[in-house]
C-alpha cells in the first residue's frame, strides 16, 4: 500500500477525499525535516503509511482496499478476523456472500454488515462490522416490547368482563395466535363439573371459539394435578392426554408441543390454560415466561368474575328475601300491590307491605315505611317483617299487635345501637256474609288510608298514632270501617304523596291531587287501581329522583269473592278533542 493510497483514504468514515485538497496534520515528528514539494506541516507519505495498519487496527470496522483490476492490496486486523478468506494479493472471490452485494451476510456463523465505497484511480474500499451482538440486542428488545405491548393489550381486554362465562372466552381468544395454535381452558369443577372453552386458528381468520362440560373425574391426571396447585409429573404425556379427552381432535401427539399452565386463584388454582402449537412450534423458556404472564392476568381476571358472580348470586338471594311479598289470598278480598324503589338498580327499599291468614277466616295486613334508603333500610324492613311474622300469632288485635312490635324493634335497635324507627298502617280484615268487609286498622305515625266508596267519593280515615321504634309506649291511633261489595281501601306511602314535580320540579304531589286522581276509579279492580297510583306519581315526577314508593289496595270481592267486571271501570275525561269533538 503506498502513500498515495493512504491520502486519499479516510479510514474514520469511509469516504474518499478529494486529492486537490491539502490535509493538515494534527500532529508532525519532531525529527522530520520538510520534503521538496510538500507543505512544511505535511509529514512524509512514508511515515503515514507506517502508521495507518496502528490506526486502522482501532477501528470499529474492518477495511479491505483492493486495486483496480480487484486485487487486494491492504487488509485490516480486524478485517482479517471477520473475513479470514481475504489475503493481500488475493482476490474477494474466496468470500461468495460478497457477490450479491447484500448489505448484510452470514459469515462463519457470525452476522456482517458490508459496505463498499469507490476510490480513485479505481480502487475500492470494503467496510466490514459485525453486527450480531447488537442485532440480537435489537430483536431482544423487540421481543420484550412485542410481549409488552401484548400483555397490556390482555390487561386491558380481560379489565372488562365481569361474568365468568365471557372472561373465559376472552381468555382463550387473546391466547391465539400469539401464544398458542389451540388453547384450551378448564375452570375449577363445581358440583363435580368442570367447564371448559376452547380457541382454535383457522388460517388467518378469527380464532374460533367453543365450549363444553366434562366430569371432574374424567379430567386428564396432568390437569387435576395442576388444579390442585402442582406442577403435573406427567408432562410427557401431556399431549396424549389432551388428544384422548378430545381437546385436539384430527391431530397426532407427535405433531403438537404443549404446555400447562395453573391460573392463580384466591386460594386454589382458578383453572387450567392449556397451550399447544403444530410440529416446530416447541416451546422456549422466553415462551414459557409469556404464557405464565399471561396465565397471571387471566388468573386475576377469572378470579375477579367467579367473585363478582359469587356476590351476585348471594346479593340476588338477599334481594329476593327482602322484597315485599304478594299478600296471601284471603276470602273475599282481592288485593293490589305496586312498588317501585328508590334505587332501581338495587330493586329493594325501606317500603313493605304484606298479610298473613288468621286462623278465623281474617288476615292481618299491613304497609310502612322504614327510616333511611337502600340496603340498610332493606335489612331493617327484613327485621320488621319478621317480627310481624312472629307476633301476630300471638296477637291479633291491630294496636296491641302494634305495641308488641314497638317493643320488639326497640329491643333490637338497641341492640345494635341503629337507632332506626317505622311508620305503618295495620289492619285486620275479616268476610261479612254479604260480600263486604270489615275492617280495624291501627297507626303508627303513618299516612292514613283513603276508602273508595261504591258512590265514587273518597274518604280519608281519622287514623294517627305515633312512630314504631322510637319510645317504649307510643300512643297507637285504631279506627274502625266497613266495605261494601266492590269498595276499596288504599294504603300508601309517603313516597306516593311527596313526589316532587309540576312545572318547577318543587312542588309535593300531596293528599289532595291523590284524592283527585282516584275520584271515579271507584269501579276499578285493586290491582288496577295500585297501578294507576304508581303511574300517576311516576308522571309527575318526570323521572326525577323519588323516595320508596309502596301502594297496597284491599277491595271487596262481593259475595263468592268474585271481582266485578271493569270494563268501564276508567274514569272517562269530557273535554274538547284537537279536531273539536267532545271526548267521553
């Protein structure tokens, strides 16, 4: 390699500089003397020639410099370890992979980055670097933020469902294709059953999911192994199992690599993932590592719906016992009911009515109001409710019946330290022979009963007394009424006369635009008739908020306990129509 060779030769950047262009030394030996017809700061082509092997060898490249006709004139050190083939005289020829002027080749087991870059007079410079360190860098970097990016995406999707059913669906779905060909996943057995849902790769379509129900004994042993939290011993015969059971049907076991993986629960295994790929999928660590992440984030997702499912079942059941309950049918009465909670979503509140049958032919029945909302005043109204359930067998009598029930709830709030208290109406019906009824009824600081007499007026009752819970002896209110054959006495509470509505949203439905809607539904069945209570308070309040509202009607069926036909039982409104006719 001569002098010349090296000045026009820039080995940092591989670039060819321009001849016509003088360099500067940043260094010049001390004992150098200037040569005739160089720059007195320009060093000797000789002593740069002597020094470009020393600096050549610190490159991060490796640099071959060949002659015009191809032959190699300068190997660098490094060139000489990534391309031992290459000797000064040679040719390139010894390295194949460089005739396809690939930018990248394999070389030697090792990944080369070549560049090649024209110099003058022909000649040509070849940069070679290995790159497989830092690519396996790069592609281990974009695994992990490939796995990154696809556990945030299972976090987000399974962050949703909250029914078992539809999280485990979610589960198998977002396994395939990423982690697995087919994934099968076994819940938990419950009452000796165990479900189990399965995705499958159908070409480049959506994974296809199904479902089925298998018997905890006939499980596959690797699987009852991990549902109890260990790591099965009979991974060997995994596939096999697998294949008997029916989870991989048209496949061989020598065709499938899988793998098992536990779901953590609460305190067992919430269920089982199965994973499994075609011939060459086989599973790495890496892989491994994945899919117990994966398994950890569908663990909390399965165990966060069995227990959202677990407290609504037992929510359901506590809903179911605390709704007010039909009144028992009774002889010559024909009840109505409506009820509609404050906190829809909760479907129970603090307003209850109800009855009980009498051993004489009577019943017992009643309707309150407890203090407070929700569900503390739903187990509250559960309290009172049992009680009356207790005592009135003991006690007929409305207002010794209410006193005995003022001691009872003082007792238990007491107890608690709840400090709650009721109103209420109670009322003994008993059949007279001509198809009416007599009644006695008994307050306790509740609104009182409106009667719906056979001429179409409406009549409030004289009916006071003071709240259940709140004193050891209350002053309790009793009067006395009787229905004729198809009369009607109507209980409410004080959701029904305190809905807040009209023009402004403020103003209190109240006792006398009750009145007024009942005037002429003298003829209506009670059932109707607690109907049409319940949509007159819900039209004036125009879905605004409302307390509890609670209606229970008791009409006289007449003699045989039939109800009368209503076909004309609907008030008719007489007024001008749009098109000017008169409306009846």
């Amino acid at each position: 390699m001569t002098g010349a060779d090296v000045r026009d030769l820039d080995p940092g950047d591989g670039r060819a500089s321009t001849p016509s262009v003088a360099r500067v030394p940043a260094w010049r030996p001390t004992n150098s003397r200037p040569v005739a017809g160089l720059s007195a700061l320009e060093p000797p082509q000789n002593q740069l020639a002597l020094d470009w092997p020393e600096v050549a060898e610190h490159l991060r490249e490796g640099v071959v410099v060949c002659g015009p006709d191809g032959t190699v004139r300068h190997v660098s050190p490094i060139a000489q370890r990534l391309l031992p083939e290459v000797v000064v005289g040679g040719t390139l020829a010894a390295v194949e992979p460089l005739a396809s002027l690939d930018p990248y080749l394999r070389h030697h087991g090792r990944r080369l980055r070549v560049r090649r870059v024209p110099l003058s007079g022909g000649r040509s410079s070849w940069y070679v670097e290995d790159v497989s360190d830092s690519d396996k860098r790069f592609e281990e970097l974009a695994a992990e933020r490939s796995r990154s990016a696809f556990l945030t995406m299972v976090g987000d999707k399974l962050g949703n469902p909250l029914h078992p059913d539809r999280a485990a669906a979610a589960v198998v779905r977002l396994a395939v294709p990423t982690l697995a060909e087919a994934a099968v996943l076994v819940l938990a057995p419950r009452s000796g059953r165990a479900r189990w849902w399965r995705a499958r790769q159908a070409g480049d379509d959506t994974p296809t999911v199904d479902r089925g129900v298998i018997g905890a004994t006939e499980l596959p042993p690797a699987i009852i192994e991990s549902l109890r939290g260990n790591q099965p011993h009979s991974v060997d015969w995994l596939v096999e199992q697998v294949v008997d059971a029916g989870w991989l049907p048209g496949v061989s076991a020598a065709e499938v690599a899988a793998r098992l993986v536990s779901l953590p629960g609460r305190d067992t295994p919430a269920g089982v993932l199965l994973v499994a790929r075609g011939t060459g999928g086989w599973y790495g660590e890496d892989d491994l590592d994945l899919v117990r992440a994966f398994a950890a984030r569908a663990g909390a997702a399965l165990t966060t719906a069995l227990l959202y499912r677990e407290q609504a079942e037992v929510a359901d059941m506590l809903q179911a016992s605390l709704l007010p309950v039909e009144p028992t049918p009774a002889p010559g009465v024909q009840w109505g009911t409506a009820y509609r909670p404050a906190q829809a979503g909760l479907r129970i509140g603090g307003d209850f009515y109800g009855s009980h049958r009498l051993p004489d032919g009577g019943s017992v029945f009643f309707l309150g109001d407890v203090s407070g909302k929700g569900v503390e005043a739903a187990v509250f109204t559960g309290q009172l409710r049992q009680c009356l359930h207790a005592l009135h067998r003991v006690e007929q009598q409305p207002a010794r019946l209410l006193r005995l029930l003022n001691d009872a709830l003082l007792e238990t709030t007491l107890a608690h330290g709840q400090g709650r208290f009721a109103t209420m109406v109670l009322g003994v019906v008993r059949p007279h022979r001509d198809g009416g009824l007599h009644l006695t009824l008994a307050g306790g600081g509740h609104l009182p009963p409106l009667v719906l007499r056979s001429s179409g007026e409406v009549e409030q009752l004289p009916l006071n007394g003071m709240l259940i819970g709140v004193v050891p002896d209350p002053r309790i209110g009793q009067v006395s009424t009787r229905l004729a054959p198809g009369e009607t006495c109507l209980l409410y509470s004080d959701g029904v006369t305190e809905a807040r509505g009209g023009r402004r949203g403020e103003e209190l439905l109240g006792t006398d635009r009750l009145v007024q809607a009942l005037s002429g539904c003298h003829r209506m069945p009670a059932p109707a008739l607690a109907e049409r209570i319940e949509q007159v308070t819900c039209d004036w309040l125009a879905q605004r908020d409302h307390d509890d509202i609670a209606v229970l009607a008791l009409r006289a069926a007449g003699v045989g306990g039939r109800p009368q036909r209503h076909l004309h039982a609907v008030p008719t409104v007489t007024g001008p129509d749009p098109e000017g006719a008169t409306v009846r």
